[in-house]
C-alpha cells in the first residue's frame, strides 16, 4: 500500500447523539473503504444520435464512490480521513495527488494485473442533467481480505463502506473481514448499497444478509423500494430500518428520510439546485452526513447538512466537492 496527505481541521456540532450507530467521536478518524474510478464525463443535450456523432464536453476526472464520500467529508471538516482503495499502476499517483488535495489520507493498493477501474458518465444536459453509468470496475473490485488490517482501524470512529464492495467475490470477503474487526473494535459501520442495477444482479436477499451488522444504511430512494418491494421510499425506508438500527433514504430532489425502528422519524427537505451534473450527488451528500456525525450533530441535522451538499455537488461537473481555497 502507498498513501499520502493529511486531514482537514476538525468540525464542530451543536447536538450530542447517543447509541453505537450514532458516536460521537470529534477529531477521530473515518477510514472509507471503496471504489476508486476514473470518470469521463460526456455531457450532451438530448438523446444520443445512433450510428453518428452526437456533440458532448467531455471531461476526465477522478471519481468512485468510496473515493467521492471521502473527499466530501474530509470538506466538511472531519479530523482526518482515511481511503483504503485499489487501483491499477496506469493512474495510481494521479489518483493519490487528487485524494491528498482534497485532504484524504489515501491507501491504495496497487493491482498488479488490473488497470484501473473507468466509468463512462453519460449526461444529459436538458433540466434533469440524468445520467446514465458504462462501468469497468477494474482493480476497485479486487480488494481483497490480505489488503485489510485492523491497524487501518487505529484512532477510528467510524467505517463507512461502498456498496460497490459487494458485486464481486474478493471483494465481498473483505467486507466480511472489515465488518469483522470494527465489531471487535466497537466501530460504527455505515454502507452505502450504491447501484439499484447491480443490487438486481446480486439479489435482494444476498445484499441483506451481507449487511447483517451495519449501523447506518444510506439507500437511494430506487434502492430502498428494491431492497424492500415496497413502491412507497417512506414505507421502505421504515421497512428497512427494522434490520439496521439507522436508515438515511437519499431521495434526490424530494430531499432525504431518516427512518429508525420502523418508523420515519425526520423528512429533511431539499436544497434547490439547478443541475448540471448529478454525478456523485449521492456520495456529496453521504460523505458530508458522515463528517457531520463525526463533528457530533444528531442524524437529521446530519442529512440536511448532506442535502446542501447534495445540491452543490449537481451544479458541479464531476463527483467531487471543491478544492480547498
């Protein structure tokens, strides 16, 4: 593993959570776990031409999941931030200075066979600005059980990681280890299930009991109603909240739910936004919940904190937030 660049200052909080899914912990660290990618960005306006040219900007940018939620909280102020990722050797020290900038400790592994993993974002530039995902998972979905130590867990208050984990089976198993030792170490696990489509391909009832023992969940609204069969994202965020102890349902414009024992406790409204790429909205809005817990607010002020971040992050092209300064 390599890993470079240091955390941000510490935030503050005004509220004081208790439980096991909600320590408070400020100053401590939050190591993610997950993907790091490579997008390009193609952002055009209307449908795609069949068999000839369609304009388009296009962009390069780091991206991923795992990485994308790292950045936004080490933006919102956590202490520090941890990344523990694997890329390919192609754009290894591209991707270590674009972590480090943003104020990410990075840990990647580099994969020796795999290149690095590339989405292709497609954008449409009308009012929606919708995307539309061509995935090479590369080297992000070859973390494997022996690039894990529990010595990654040293000075952490929380573990969050991407569902994108779950859709391959080395990384599966690693998963299993990590969830493992933070039971041991009495760290908080927060996942993010990460894509409706590939939850379809891995199947509803696998997904949960792989999840069996994480505090947070954090679906969009299509991945609760999956996950659930419920067509309702309030129904399904309290469904769901009867097997993790907090449910934080993303629903995009319609704002967030914050759902717990059955039951929707909190409808965190939206911030309005005018759209220009929604690529990694979600992630925004996860990374900044977290290192809201972390600076010790409560769970609905944490999701509204995530809902201004969501909506900054659409009106950005690409899914990471700002550079500091």
């Amino acid at each position: 593993m390599t890993g470079t660049g240091a955390g941000t200052g510490a935030g503050t909080g005004t509220s004081r959570p208790t439980g096991r899914e909600e320590r408070s912990a400020e100053g401590a660290a939050l190591l993610v776990v997950g993907d790091v990618i490579t997008d390009v960005v193609a952002r055009h306006r209307g449908p795609l031409a069949g068999g000839t040219d369609t304009a388009a900007s296009i962009r390069t940018v780091p991206g991923g999941a795992g990485a994308n939620v790292a950045c936004w909280a080490a933006h919102r102020g956590a202490a520090e931030v941890r990344l523990l990722g694997r890329v390919g050797a192609d754009a290894a020290a591209w991707h270590e200075r674009e972590l480090a900038v943003h104020g990410v400790c990075p840990q990647l592994v580099v994969d020796p066979r795999a290149p690095t993993g590339t989405v292709i974002c497609l954008v449409d530039r009308d009012a929606s600005a919708e995307r539309t995902f061509l995935t090479d998972s590369g080297a992000s979905l070859r973390l494997e059980p022996a690039d894990w130590s529990d010595a990654l867990l040293d000075g952490v208050a929380r573990l969050h990681l991407s569902g994108y984990l779950l859709f391959s089976e080395r990384s599966r198993a690693l998963v299993k280890v990590a969830l493992k030792a933070a039971r041991a170490h009495g760290v908080p696990v927060s996942l993010d299930p990460a894509s409706a489509g590939f939850l379809t391909e891995l199947g509803v009832e696998r997904f949960l009991a792989l999840v069996e023992g994480v505090d947070v969940l954090l679906p969009s609204r299509d991945e609760a109603c999956l996950l659930t069969g419920l067509a309702d994202a309030a129904d399904a965020a309290a469904e769901l909240s009867l097997r993790v102890p907090l449910v934080v349902a993303k629903q995009g414009r319609e704002g967030a739910l914050v759902a717990r024992s059955g039951k929707v406790c909190a409808r965190v409204p939206a911030v309005p936004a005018t759209p220009r790429d929604t690529t990694g909205a979600g992630d925004a809005f996860t990374g900044t919940f977290l290192g809201a817990l972390l600076a010790g607010a409560g769970p609905e002020e944490a999701a509204a904190e995530g809902c201004r971040a969501g909506a900054r992050a659409v009106e950005r092209v690409g899914g990471r937030p700002p550079l500091p300064g």
